[in-house]
C-alpha cells in the first residue's frame, strides 16, 4: 500500500482534517494537532463490524430507542477528531446530512481492536473519549478469542462493568437492552 503524500503546513485543525478528499483506503483522525492515518480495517474487522451494527439496530429497534447506529462516523471531540468503528447517537443529531458529530450527542462509542492500532483503541482513544464525556465505550478484543468489554464513565474515566466471552449470551442494559454473544460476531 501506499502511503498519501498531503502537502500541509502548520498544526492540524478539524476543519483540516475534514477538507481532506475522501479515501475508503484510509481513515483520518486528528488527535490532539496530529494527522494519525490508518489503513481501512481487514475482513475479519468488517465483518465484526457489521454485525455488532446490526445487533445493535436491532436491540435499538426493538427498546423504541431514540438513536441511530453509524459505522466509522467522524466524531468532533474537544482534543481533535476521531473516527469510532461504531457509534450509537441521538437520532436528531444525524437529521443533517453532516459531515462529523458532536461527542455531545454520542451515547456509546465501540472500538474493535486491530493488530496496528491496538494501543490507539485500548488506551488513547478511550481517553479521548472520556474527555468529551461520552457515556458508554465497548471494545472488541479478537484474540485469543472474541471478548466484548462493556465500560461506562464514572469520575471522568471508564470502568469496566462487565465482558461477553466468546460462547456465552451476555446482557447489558445501556444505552437500551442488548444480550450478545461475541462468537456470533466473527463466524464465518
């Protein structure tokens, strides 16, 4: 692959990052004053994503709950812009056709961890998280076998409240009701 040559000078805005010309190859966060480009996530990856998006819909669908489920979305937090694999958000922030979202409205952000960026999602990213005060963060962890680790904020930084092993139905009652195995997830 390779690597976008962009000619910039100067500290990284949101403004910036959003003026950037689409790449489906790449995805373009800001943390902080920093461009971070990663590569588009692989199949199992997608796959993943895919079907935590639609279990999600769904539990969102069958609670009557106010919100809309968006795959790898640009969120506007207070330290820069981040692109979640999954967001949960109030419904009447997505009425516009906007470009990113207010973290104001986001109510669960979901990482899954890659290979390349597993320090990103497992502790800079939930930090960044935590500080635009979004409520709830679940990561998918792949390996040894796929785990969901449910968190919510508490004092201004995330507390594990519960993890879905791989094989067994687990529960969770926010942002809405929703019970998940995370096997189901990465089956072929």
């Amino acid at each position: 692959m390779s690597v976008a040559a962009i000619d910039h000078v100067g500290p990284w805005t949101v403004e910036d990052v959003l003026a950037l010309p689409e790449d489906r190859r790449v995805r373009y966060e800001l943390l902080g004053e920093s461009l971070v480009m990663s590569p588009a996530p692989g199949v199992r990856h997608q796959r993943a994503s895919f079907r935590l998006h639609v279990a999600l819909d769904a539990a969102a669908r069958a609670a009557g709950a106010p919100v809309e489920v968006l795959e790898s979305v640009n969120v506007t937090l207070p330290s820069g812009l981040a692109v979640p694999d999954l967001v949960v958000v109030d419904a009447g922030a997505t009425a516009h056709d906007a470009v990113s979202l207010d973290a104001e409205a986001v109510q669960l952000v979901v990482e899954l961890v890659s290979p390349g960026n597993a320090t990103m999602d497992r502790r800079l990213k939930p930090l960044l998280y935590a500080e635009a005060a979004i409520p709830l963060f679940w990561r998918l962890e792949f390996d040894p076998a796929p785990r969901l680790v449910f968190a919510e904020l508490d004092g201004g930084r995330y507390v594990e409240r519960a993890t879905a092993l791989a094989g067994a139905v687990t529960r969770v009652d926010a942002p809405f009701p929703f019970e998940i195995d995370p096997a189901d997830l990465t089956r072929r």
